[in-house]
C-alpha cells in the first residue's frame, strides 16, 4: 500500500475509533430531526453491588417536614413515605442512560416506526381524575407528529409505560445494544450511590439543584441543566424534573409500575431518591417521562 493511503487509512480507522468512545449526545441539537440517525446515546456504567434502598422512619420524617415546611400535608396525609423499606439490596452491573429522553430523540422514534406521538384527548384526560386541568396539559401536546416549539431539548411526557418500553427496545436496536427501562433497584442507586443519601447530591434539599415545585419554571426545561445536581455517577435530572418509568411492577398492583424521582411540580419529599410511587400501565402524564438501561 502507498504512503498516502496508508495515512487516508490510519485517520479512517481514528474517525471510527473516535466516534465508538465519544458518543453522540442526541438532545444537544433541537434542529436535528434526521429519522434515518443511527446514534450511540451517552450511557454511564454502574458497578455491581450493594447499596442502600429505602429509608429510616426518620428519613420518611424528614422527608415529610420539608413538604409541610412548603405548606403541603398531601404527603403525610396519604403516607406516601411509608412503603420506603430500609434495606441493602444487591444489584448486577448495568449502564443507564445520563439524560432523560428528550421530545427529539423520541421523534426519531415515532418517525421511524409510524408511532403514534405523545397526545391526549380531553376526555382522557380528565377521565384521569389528576391535580391538573387539561389547559396545563395543552403545552406538552404534540401536533402533527411534532413535539411542541423549542421543546426539543425538554424531556417527553404524555408516554405510557408500553411507549417508553418500546421506545427502549427501536434504539437499542438502532444502537446494535439492548435496552430497556431500568427497575426500581437499579434507577434508585444510580440516583442516589451506595451510602443511602436523601438525594442524589447528599442528604441535604437545595432548590437551586433540580427542577422541582420550590424554584422552577413549573414547567419542563431543557435537561442537563443542572451540574451541580448530579448523582454520585453523573446522570442529570434524577431528582425531579419527571417522574420516570422503572420496569418495576407495584407490588400491590399488577396493572401498575413503580415511577421515581418526582417532578417539576412536587415539593423535597416526594424528590427523595427512596420515594415510589405506584401508576397504572396506560397512564399518560404530563410528569412522567423515562430514561433506558442496558445489561452490562
């Protein structure tokens, strides 16, 4: 081989390597809308091992009194706290993804399948019974298999438990990896680390850490925006934000899925990487979203 394709192949063979170690951060262009994008979505890798799930009654106090000192007693008065087992739980090696799914990257999905886009009807909607009247639910429609304006880089929402999961499974086969939604154990110590902190980023609450109901927009907003609200592996937006789908079945309801994390409209207790929540299969809400997972 001449010299000058020995070196057109030696930086052929860098362009490869390059792009198997940097992978491509999907959301970080709002104007991306490629269908036909084959992406690697950037993934961190949790050790195997154990670490500490749940909470003490204590934990659960406190939790409850940073709510209350907001003015909120829906906490303590329906004991969402209770159901939080102090325990030490082994889990294998696994990769979760660093950011929640965006409105782009999931158009990519829907595109390439002839999905159907994340939209509710009226009478769905309010056949849910929720907090929120369906004007709030408006800004987070999809219209013409379009994700709302300038809503790119914000995580989807209105996704059922089925959507995320088969969201999880089309990129992983676009990424030649499997994936799938992380269960409760794994979401929860990617969140939170070995040592049982409160929140991903310690043991005490800052507003100024996540998108949650004391210092947000009481909205979405782009993911990743906060540094210094990292879990102890680096993943962004574990604590509110949404809530996000686990692959976890509620152990009372076999039509439900455990949700963790808490969202742009809830206050600390319910952002504590322990607290759970149980939510039926079909439902799609404007506070739940999902990131994916893979075996190691």
């Amino acid at each position: 081989m001449k010299p000058a394709a020995l070196r057109l192949f030696a930086r052929g063979c860098l362009f490869i390597t390059l792009l198997l170690i940097f992978p491509v951060f999907t959301a970080a262009d709002d104007g991306a809308r490629d269908s036909e994008l084959t992406f690697l979505t950037p993934m961190v890798y949790i050790t195997a091992g154990e670490f500490i799930m749940g909470s003490t009654p204590d934990e659960r106090e406190y939790g409850y009194r940073l709510d209350e000192e907001r003015g909120s007693q829906a906490a303590r008065h329906n004991r969402w706290f209770e159901n939080e087992a102090r325990q030490k739980v082994n889990v294998g090696a696994f990769y979760i993804d660093t950011y929640l799914t965006t409105n782009a990257d999931y158009k990519r999905f829907i595109d390439s399948r002839d999905y159907p886009p994340p939209y509710i009807d009226k009478q769905t909607w309010d056949a849910y019974g929720l907090v929120h009247s369906y004007d709030t639910a408006r800004r987070f429609l999809w219209h013409n298999r379009d994700y709302p304006s300038e809503r790119g880089k914000h995580p989807v929402v209105l996704v059922a438990y089925r959507d995320a999961a088969a969201y999880c499974q089309w990129r992983g086969e676009q990424e030649q990896r499997r994936l799938r939604l992380p269960t409760e154990p794994e979401w929860e110590k990617a969140a939170r680390g070995v040592n049982g902190a409160a929140f991903p980023w310690g043991d005490t609450f800052d507003a100024q850490k996540l998108n949650s109901a004391d210092a947000g927009p009481y909205d979405t907003m782009p993911v990743g925006q906060f540094d210094s609200g990292v879990s102890p592996y680096g993943l962004h937006d574990m604590a509110a934000m949404v809530f996000e789908w686990t692959a976890t079945t509620c152990p009372t309801a076999k039509n439900q899925m455990i949700v963790k994390g808490g969202s742009w409209d809830d206050y600390p207790g319910v952002t504590r990487s322990a607290a759970r929540h149980c939510r039926v299969r079909s439902l799609q809400h404007i506070l739940i979203g999902f990131r994916c997972a893979a075996d190691a």
